[in-house]
C-alpha cells in the first residue's frame, strides 16, 4: 500500500477526482511541455459527465493560465482503464500539435497515466501488508496497535503530516461555521452549518453532541461544494465525515493531541485498505466508495477515540461499510450538493453509532473487514453506470425539474 500522505490531501473542493486530479495532471503537463503556446483537454467518460458541476473545466483553465486551453466534453467516451480519463493535447503557436498525455483521475486526487496503469511489476510499497487480517495477526504477534503498524511502515515524519492534516480539518470546519448565504450552483442551496451549530447549543443535553457533529460535518462539505481548501477524506465528496466526528469528539471526550493523530492514523489506514484492495472512486464503485469509505474510516476511528480494542475497532470498520454496500452515487445536476452534503452529516453520526455499537460487543462478528471491502468491489462492479457519477440515474434524474423549479 502506498503512503498516507498520498490518501491524506489538502486541496480545492468539491471533488478529489474531478479538481483535485485534473489539477495535479494539469501541473503535470506544464512541466512536459513547457513550451506549448496552447492546450486542448479531451474530458471522458464521467469527468465530462458531471465535470460542469464539479468545476473540472474552471481548475484546468484556473491552472493553466495565461495559457488558453479549450476543454472538449465526452461523456460517451469511456476508457476500459478507468472512467475518469482525459488527454492532454499540446499545441504550438501555429496549432500544431507537439505532443499528447493520457491520464487518469483515479480516486482520491490520485492520478496515473496508461503506463502506470498498465505497469503490473512489483512496486516497492509503503506498507507490506496489504489486508486487515495480516495487519491484525502482526500488531498481536508484536503486542502493538494499529497506530504502531503506521508509525513502523511510514516512519516518525507521519505525524507532522498528520498534524497538517487535522489542522486542515480544523480550519475547514472553522470557516464552513462562521459562513451562511447559499452554496455556489443552480440550487439555492442554503449552507446550514452555522444555524446547525447554534440551534445544538439550544437543544436537550443529550441532542447537543448529535447536532454538533451535524453542523461540523455540514460546515466542511458546504466548504468543499463551494470550493474551498479541504481534506481528502478519503475524496472530497466525502471529506466532511471525519472532520465532522473528529472535531465533535475533540469536545466530547477532551482528546489531547497523541490520541487526535493516532486516531487519524487508523482511519487512514482502513481508507488505505479500502483503497488498494477495492476502490475509493465513486464513478468507479458508488458512494458506497466514498461515503462508506469514509463512515468506515470514522467508525474505526471514533472505536479507538473510546478505547476500543483492535478487534472493535475492526468490527466497526467493517459494519460502517457493511450497511452502505450499494450506496449510489447520484448528484443531482452534476454538483457535489444534492445528496452529497446531507449525507456527510447523516453518516459522521452513523460513525459514532456504530462504534458504540461495537464497543458494546466484544469484537466478534461475522463477516471481516477484508470480505465487506471485497464485496464492495464487486458491488460497484456490478452496479449500472448511471449510478456511478454521470448523474443518468436515481435522484439526478430529476434536476431537470429541480433546475426549472428554481427559475419560477
């Protein structure tokens, strides 16, 4: 498995694979071709079919100027390597072509060109151990814990990175509070973080908790859908998830810094087996690869912030994504806004829950951790395109009707 640095990223909004991506392959090509006097991109597949909504065509031109660039939509093109593709067509002053690049936005804002993708060789990897099962099976053999198989893999440097990290999400749920108005796209979509936060401090003692993790989650995935900085959580569709548990918990259970990066350091390493063993692409596997990633994530994550053993924390990973195995992904319109805001805040609080819920076991269960990420995968294999970020199907079927409603 590959470095948490590299699941971990901070970056604009609303989609780690439709901005972020696109904005890594765009710097890319600068230096490839670095006297080029023109570009022409060639979106495919589902970057073209809700690239509009994502902003894909606004952080390419952002990134290359001054150099004008012509963004061609294909959203019936899609590549048997991945459905995020696009080329890089260079140009010089007399439009000629001087050279091409295919890439692709793989999840996570993690791109690879057709040679990395086709590269089967052995790669020298990060973390050898590539399942929950054999990661489990060391941290006992060794009597240590999750957290100390990622410091052993990554080194000592993780921890700033994570300090980063959690200073990100602080700072992106600071700023989604103190924001009101609308969220930017056709919608009207009024950002609700801020009456969320101040109506909890309001409510019975024992909805208080539950309503700040709604408004901290809201605060985050607001900023995302308006492109502000975020972290990749694992992607930005889900990004306001962990934020949303983690801050709700900082309050909550008055962790102290070694907890708040050891915390994240499981979470990360639970979106990292998600990520090499399935996928953390909704146009490749639904939300079910974001968001139940990421409830996965938190689940694991809130398991250890209340002193669960590996065994819970385990548990917890596994039914978060158990209970969202076939999660479509259908933004209505193309934008990261409708259900994707909504459905950050529901899911941090399905986190919590569900760790509570394993923390009143004692860790034994049925289906691992393992077997539920290889469901996934093939889940979102067998699922119809349409439920896989083109907005063809469920509820972006109708933004038609919620767009034309918005203009009377």
């Amino acid at each position: 498995m590959d470095t948490l640095k590299e699941l971990f990223k901070i970056g604009a909004g609303p989609s780690s694979s439709h901005t972020i991506g696109p904005e890594r392959a765009t710097k890319r090509v600068k230096e490839k071709f670095p006297n080029a006097d023109s570009y022409i991109v060639e979106l495919w597949g589902s970057l073209a079919a809700t690239g509009k909504g994502h902003y894909t065509d606004k952080i390419i031109i952002e990134t290359f100027k001054p150099i004008p660039v012509e963004i061609v939509w294909m959203p019936e093109f899609v590549h048997e390597l991945h459905p995020n593709g696009m080329k890089f067509i260079a140009l010089d002053k007399d439009k000629k072509q001087i050279g091409e690049w295919i890439v692709f936005s793989v999840g996570g804002g993690t791109i690879k060109d057709y040679d990395e993708l086709m590269d089967k060789s052995p790669k020298k990897e990060i973390y050898p151990l590539n399942t929950m099962n054999e990661i489990i099976k060391w941290c006992k053999d060794n009597k240590k814990h999750l957290w100390q198989y990622v410091e052993e893999c990554e080194g000592p440097s993780i921890w700033q990175h994570l300090r980063y990290i959690d200073q990100a999400m602080t700072d992106a749920v600071k700023r989604g509070l103190e924001k009101s108005g609308d969220v930017p796209g056709p919608f009207k979509y009024p950002k609700r973080a801020r009456e969320m936060y101040e109506k909890a401090l309001s409510k019975r003692a024992s909805l208080i908790f539950t309503n700040k993790v709604f408004a901290y989650a809201l605060a985050v995935s607001e900023e995302n859908a308006s492109m502000g900085q975020v972290v990749t959580a694992p992607t930005c569709g889900a990004s306001g998830v962990i934020p949303g548990v983690l801050r709700g918990m900082k309050e909550e259970y008055e962790l102290v810094e070694k907890h708040i990066l050891r915390g994240l350091a499981i979470a990360g390493l639970i979106g990292n087996l998600v990520k090499q063993n399935a996928t953390i692409s909704g146009a490749e596997g639904g939300c079910q690869a974001e968001v139940g990633t990421a409830c996965s994530m938190a689940a694991a994550m809130a398991t250890y912030f209340m002193g669960g053993n590996i065994d819970q924390i385990e548990y917890a990973a596994e039914s978060a994504m158990e209970h969202h195995l076939g999660m479509t992904c259908d933004p209505v319109g193309g934008y990261v806004i409708i259900p994707c805001i909504e459905r950050n805040a529901i899911c941090a609080v399905r986190a919590i829950n569900t760790a509570t819920y394993c923390m009143s076991t004692d860790g034994k269960h049925t289906i691992s951790f393992d077997e539920v990420v290889k469901t996934m995968k093939e889940t979102g294999k067998d699922m119809c395109s349409a439920y896989k970020e083109t907005s063809d199907g469920g509820l972006a079927k109708y933004y038609d009707k919620i767009l034309v409603g918005n203009k009377e």
